[in-house]
C-alpha cells in the first residue's frame, strides 16, 4: 500500500503540468477517449454546418453524380462547362448545388429513386442544351427550378409518378427544340409552363404509344401562351382531357404545325370544330 502511494504522489509530481492525471485504477483510458472525442465531434460539426462559398468558378467538362459523395464534390462550383448528368438512386439532399448558375450543355435527372426535391438548384438560371427530367419515382415538386430562364434544347418531362404538377419552369419562354410532357402519373396540369411563346420542334402531351400519356392531365391551360410550333402537334393517350381542349390549341396559332395528331384522349363533342382538327 505504502508503494502504492508513493507511486501515485510520484506520478502527480512528475506530471503536475499536465493537462490530465492518469487514474492508477483505469490507467487513464476513460479520460484520454472521452476528451478525443468530445474535441473531434465539435471540429466535425463546426465544418460541416459552415456555409458554401461560391469561389471555384467553372467546372471543365462534363460531369456525372451517382453518388451522394459527388453533390459535395461540386459545392462551391458556380457553373458546369460541358453535360451534367444527376442519376442516383441513393441521393436525397442535392444542396451541394447551390452554387450553381449554368451548365453548359444537357441537364439531365434522371432515375433518382428517392430524391423528392430539387432543392439546390435555385440559383440554376440557363442550361445550353436540352433539359431532361425523367423516372424519378419520388419527386414531387419543380419548384426549385424558378431561376431557371433559358433552355437550349428541349425540354423532356417524362415518368415522374410523384410530379403533380410544373410549377417552377414558369420563367422559361421557349424552347429551340421539342417540348414533351409524357407519362407523369400523377400530373394535373401544365400551368407552370404558362411562360413559354414558341417551340422549336415537336410538341407532344402524351404518346401514341400505350405507356406515354398522362392519365390525370385534364386540361392544357398552361400551354394557352404558345403561339408557334415548328414541329409536331401530338396529343395522344391522356385519358382525363378533352379531345377539345386538344384542337383548341390550334386556333392560337400563327400557323398551324406540320401534322397534327389529336386520338385517344377523352372522348368528346367539340362545337363548332377548329379549323384542321382531326
């Protein structure tokens, strides 16, 4: 015992600056790990919750995000030079984009299993090329999209069974391509794209295949501002709209498109018939 305590009383002498007495019972471990610990967990947190500064300019080329890891990557990027492609079936949280103004070429998301929102995407103004968003089960709003004012290419809105709606592409007034909008289960209506004047190609709502149409949209109100079509008109297979609401559309025309197809969408009377309407 005497041994015992002059061990101690040596260890406390010899140690007395330090910031921790080891225990002569536990050997000092429970002190040691709890005070790691304790320190790191605080530095982890500090960084991680730090804002996003939107300081690494342009990133060259294109660039694919298929794993959460990739969203932090691009944090801090304020544009994308080439393709950005966001297929990820894990991805929930794509607030790592906040900073992000342009892409380049296409946007395209694509086959995100679980991403409900776009949230990080609101300062996304302009994408060169074509705008893709398709087979996205779980993504139910756009509405992250409202910067956005100019699209290149097409516009493709396509199998998203949880969109209601388009609300949050308003700011866009036209396309230099196609705009289609085809078999989005649960989609209602098309007012969000009430911004849009002219198309550059093809304008379809559905599909004269049996799996593309849109089976809740009843009403073609949010097209009501479109005044040419370079392409195709194709309303086809949306079983809630009225074959009228369809032909309609052609009498705001400055032209009528190329061809016309207007079948198997709700059966109706339309009177008195617009000019060219099958």
């Amino acid at each position: 015992m005497r041994y015992l305590i002059l061990m101690a009383v040596a260890t406390a002498l010899v140690c007395g600056g330090c910031s921790h007495v080891l225990s002569i019972k536990d050997g000092g471990t429970d002190s040691d790990t709890d005070t790691d610990t304790d320190t790191d967990t605080d530095a982890d947190t500090d960084t991680d919750t730090g804002p996003i500064e939107c300081n690494l300019g342009e990133y060259s080329g294109n660039f694919t995000i298929d794993d959460q890891s990739d969203v932090a990557f691009l944090a801090g990027y304020t544009s994308i030079s080439g393709r950005l492609r966001i297929i990820c079936d894990s991805c929930t949280d794509l607030s790592g984009l906040i900073c992000i103004a342009s892409v380049g070429v296409d946007l395209r998301i694509e086959n995100n299993d679980v991403l409900y929102s776009l949230i990080g995407l609101s300062g996304l103004t302009s994408v060169g090329g074509s705008l893709i968003i398709s087979e996205n089960d779980a993504l139910s709003s756009l509405i992250s999209l409202s910067a956005l004012t100019s699209v290149g290419g097409e516009l493709w809105i396509f199998m998203n069974l949880a969109l209601t709606n388009l609300t949050g592409l308003s700011g866009i007034t036209s396309t230099n391509y196609g705009l289609k909008i085809q078999d989005n289960d649960a989609l209602t209506n098309l007012d969000g794209l009430s911004g849009i004047t002219s198309v550059g190609g093809d304008l379809i709502i559905g599909s004269q295949f049996s799996y593309g149409g849109n089976p809740v949209l009843a009403n073609l109100d949010g097209l009501s501002n479109i005044l040419s079509v370079a392409g195709d008109l194709t309303i086809f297979n949306n079983d809630l709209l009225p074959d009228c609401e369809a032909c309609d559309l052609l009498d705001q025309f400055a032209s009528a498109p190329i061809t016309i197809y207007v079948h198997d969408n709700l059966d109706d009377s339309c009177t008195p018939v617009p000019a060219g309407c099958p």
